[in-house]
C-alpha cells in the first residue's frame, strides 16, 4: 500500500510536469508567432501554466 505522504507527492508532482510542458509549447508557440490573433492568449495562457507549475513545485518541495 501507498503511504499517503507518498500518494500526496504524486499527486502534487505529476501536475506540475504536465503544467509546466504546455507552458513552455505555449511560450513556443507565443515566441513563434504561430497565429498572431491569439498571441496575447498564447502568452498570457504560458504565464499561468507557468505559474501553477511553479507553485505546485514549491508545494511539493516543502512537503
């Protein structure tokens, strides 16, 4: 059995990776300029995942 210590980490990092991968493919597709109505949703959506990914890192870390 899992200890919920364990289970709390996953669970914290497993987020944070996949946060933090589309971060950076919106900040490509942002520095790319891919499609140029959506770069300001392409930025600011990188900025967030960004942030989420970070935070739940810090989380994780203290844990």
């Amino acid at each position: 059995m899992v200890s919920p210590a364990l289970a709390i980490k996953i669970l914290l990092l497993v987020p944070a990776v996949i946060f933090l991968f589309y971060s950076a493919v919106y900040l490509l597709l942002f520095e790319l300029n891919v499609q140029p109505k959506l770069s300001k949703f392409y930025r600011n959506t990188s900025l967030v995942l960004a942030g989420g990914g970070i935070l739940l890192l810090a989380i994780y870390l203290m844990i």
